[in-house]
C-alpha cells in the first residue's frame, strides 16, 4: 500500500529529527534538575505552561486551517501568495493583540493561584515568545503540509536544541540567575524565526493587498473549533500544573513536572511524528482514494504503532526507578511511581490522531471541542478529588482517566465516518511478550543504575525484536528482502 510506505518514510524523518531535538532537552534535564531547587523546576514547568496555553489562544486555530486549506490554494504561484499573505498578516495582527493582552493580565491574574511576586519578572520576559511561537508555528505548518519534512526537521532541532543551549550558558555563565534560563529560551526563540522567515519569505511573495477576506473567514471558522479543541486539549493536560501549585506548592510541582517531562520526552519521540505524519497522508488518501483505502490504511498503521507503544510502555515501567536515579538524581526518585501513568495517558492519547480521522474529516470540529472540554472537566474534577489525599499520584490518575475518556469518545463518534479495525489477538500477543520482557528486567540488579538501564535497554529491545519478527512476517521478509538486496550491492561492488 503506497500510503503506507510514504507514512514509513515520513514517520521515518520526523522520528529522526523529533528524536534529536529530544537529546537537547533530554541531555539539559539532568542539568536543571541537579542545578536549579525542587520549587524553580516547579516554575519553570508552570512558566512553559503557562505560555503554551497563550500562545494556543493566540493562534486561533490557524495551525489546523493551514493543514486543511493549503492545498486548495497551492496549484499556481497567485493562489500561493493569497494564502501566504493572509495567514502571515492574521497570525501577526492576532499576535500583536495577545502580548498586550497577556501584559495587561500578568498585573493581577498569578496572585489568584497563588504566585509569588518574585516568579513575575520571569512571565513577562516570556512576552517576547507570546510573539514569536504563534508566528513560527504558522510558517512551520506550511513546511509540514508542503511536504518539505527534512528542512522542517532541521528547524525542530534548532528550535529545540538552541533554547536549550542558550538557557544554560545564560543561567550558569552569562546571567549566573535563574532569569538567565528565560532570556535563553527567548534567544532561542528568536533563532528560529530568523531561519524560518528568511525561507517563507524566499518562498512566497507576500503582499497586504493578496490578503483573502474570504480565506481569513474560511481559516477562522474552520480553526475557530479547532481553538477550543487545542484550549482544551491543553487544559486537559496541564491544569494538573495550577492545581498542584494551588494545593501541594512549587516543589511538589517541580516533582511532578521532573516526571512528567521524563514521561513526554519518550513520548514526543514516538507520537509526535504519527501526528505530524499521519493527518496529511490520511487527508490525502481519503481525497484521492475514498474511504475504504483510507480505513485500510489508519488500520494498517493502528497495527504498527501497538507494536511500538505497547512494549515501549513495559519497558519505561521496568527502567523507571534507575532512569530517574541516574538521571535526575535521587530527589526525583518517587517520580518514577507515577511517571509510568502519565505516560500511558501520553500514549493513549497520543494515538487520537488516528481515532479522530473521520470527525476531522468530516470538519466536526465543534464535536471534537466538546470532547475534549469533558475531558478537561473529568480531569479537574478527579483532581479536586484525589490531589488533597494522594497528592501528585493523584493528578497522574486524573490525567490518564482524563484522556481515556477523550480518545474512546472520539473513536466511537468517528466510527461513523471511518472504521479502524484492531485485532484482540494482536493486543494481546503484545502485552504477553512485553510482559515477559518486565518479568525478565526486573531480574536485572548490577549494583549501579547507570549500568543497570544500559543493560534493562539493551536486553529489552533484543527480547521485543525477537517477539515481533516471531508474529510480524511481513516485516521480517521485508528485512530478509533488504538483507539480500544489500549483500548483492556489495558483491557487486566487490566484484568491480
């Protein structure tokens, strides 16, 4: 199946570079985690957070509108340059609204949960982000829908590995303060949108008179769902945040944001590719080829991404505890009780990209809003619950129930429009063999961490890859198939 081959290649790139862009943060965190106290990573997470929920209000729903439309408006060079300048000029003039708003709301809205006044400073040297996220993520979006995956890879490295760099030059050598780590975030950001704008504006002829009212109109009703999907979305995943500073304070927030993190690094790697891969492709192939070849190629890709999850999940469970040790240090240790919850929750609804198909097919945007707005409410709701008696484990459960309820809702609504076959047996076979790999994991004890998660990997991927070219034979042909067709290169290449 031709789409299944092109989604390979494209998970292929935006694995390659989500996993590099991951090495930054990932090679920072044990530097932030040993450097900075339990309450600075506490509101360095709530300052992210707090700009990720902004930064989605802020760009309307524009993300979604430029994967939709794009192609209705790419076949000449005026089409183009319509659809270039008006998204460029909406996200600049929504940009410019959102920083003095968010000034204006910094002034009294962080005393409310509870905010010292000494964290502020830190949210308004943000600002400069407040501009600029919204504004790269637009020309991002166009390099993702194009097509142009490597040259959008390279701005995902950039865009994680510099602000990375810079925040701790800045914290440790040039500033020597915890605002310095702000400022380098800030720089980083800048960086990008250096990169990014000298290529949008070499691409498309941009012009305040090419600006569409119709196409403005068409992007803001479609994404305007779409905002309240994305708001919710993200108020479903990080209210957890507000309510532990509330109740628990910024150190328990720092912990749960060291375990919470550790959680999302392996989980952007792996999902943030299937939905950067999969919503093209599936547009495409549902345009194109109908519905039918669209069902059997989400199914087809449903059966791999298990593969992939389902063991990856067991075995996070099985390194956990030494992972954290040996990268965070021993304060952070009880993250690893409930960092495996939220990964599971990570990765449930990280495979919504493929459950929602036929609703975002079908433009039910305000449907998917709902959805996730009772997830938001489930979730804020558990959390009332469960933070004053189980603390952070609480927010764990809260999140996972969460997006539980959100993905199997969205799946069921969606059946009407698009069916995923999922095989039992399949799932099954899985948990079986990932559960023997655990069982066999946790057997390992060296007497160092370090040694025991190089030793926990190395045996688990050798135990797992065994058990899926046992049950998978299509991919262990397609391995025999490369082997030989490599081998006879090199006789031939010998042989000259």
């Amino acid at each position: 199946m031709a789409s299944v081959k092109k989604f390979i290649i494209h998970y292929s790139h935006f694995f390659t570079g989500q996993a590099v862009a991951t090495l930054f943060g990932f090679i920072s965190f044990p530097i932030f985690t040993r450097v900075l106290t339990q309450e600075q990573y506490g509101i360095m997470s709530f300052v992210a957070t707090t700009i990720a929920l902004v930064v989605a209000i802020t760009k309307g729903g524009l993300s979604g509108g430029i994967i939709r439309f794009y192609t209705e408006y790419s076949e000449t060079q005026d089409q183009r340059a319509l659809f270039a300048s008006t998204i460029f000029f909406r996200g600049l003039i929504a940009a410019g609204v959102s920083v003095v708003v968010y000034l204006l709301v910094l002034q009294f809205a962080p005393h409310y949960i509870g905010l010292k006044d000494s964290y502020i400073p830190y949210l308004m040297i943000m600002s400069v982000c407040v501009f600029l996220q919204p504004m790269n993520l637009i020309v991002q979006n166009v390099l993702r829908i194009s097509g142009k995956t490597i040259l959008y890879n390279i701005v995902v490295v950039i865009q994680r590995g510099s602000p990375a760099i810079l925040s701790i030059l800045m914290l440790l050598y040039v500033v020597g303060q915890f605002s310095g780590y702000f400022i380098g975030v800030v720089l980083g950001e800048v960086i990008v949108a250096l990169i990014l704008f000298t290529w949008f504006f070499s691409t498309y002829k941009i012009n305040l008179n090419s600006v569409s009212r119709k196409l403005a109109l068409d992007l803001i009703g479609f994404g305007f769902p779409l905002l309240l999907s994305e708001v919710s979305y993200l108020l479903l995943a990080y209210v957890d945040r507000y309510l532990i500073l509330a109740f628990q304070g910024e150190g328990a927030l720092g912990v749960y944001s060291v375990g919470h993190n550790m959680a999302f690094y392996l989980s952007a790697v792996m999902m943030l590719p299937l939905t950067s891969s999969i919503v093209p492709l599936y547009i495409t192939t549902y345009k194109n080829e109908g519905r039918e070849k669209t069902e059997a190629f989400l199914s087809k890709v449903m059966h791999y991404m298990l593969v992939l999850l389902i063991p990856a999940w067991f075995g996070y469970h099985a390194v956990a505890r030494d992972l954290f040790i040996a990268v965070a240090s021993e304060k952070y240790q009880y993250a690893a009780t409930f960092s495996t919850v939220i990964l599971l929750g990570s990765f449930c609804y990280g495979m919504n990209s493929i459950f929602s198909a036929g609703l975002f097919l079908q433009k039910k945007t305000k449907q998917m809003s709902a959805i996730l707005f009772i997830g938001f409410v489930v979730n804020i709701s558990m959390n009332l619950l469960l933070l004053p008696k189980y603390g952070v484990m609480g927010a764990a459960i809260s999140s996972l129930v969460g997006y539980i309820i959100v993905v199997a809702l969205m799946a069921i609504l969606s059946t009407r429009y698009i069916t995923i076959k999922i095989s039992g047996t399949h799932i099954l076979y899985y948990c079986i063999l990932s559960c023997g790999m655990l069982l066999v994991l946790t057997q390992i004890e060296t007497g160092s961490h370090w040694l025991n998660l190089i030793v926990k990997v190395i045996c688990g991927i050798v135990f797992i890859v065994s058990g899926v070219l046992y049950k998978e034979k299509e991919v262990f042909d397609r391995l025999i198939t490369i082997g030989r067709q490599g081998l006879s290169r090199f006789n031939k290449g010998a042989s000259c």
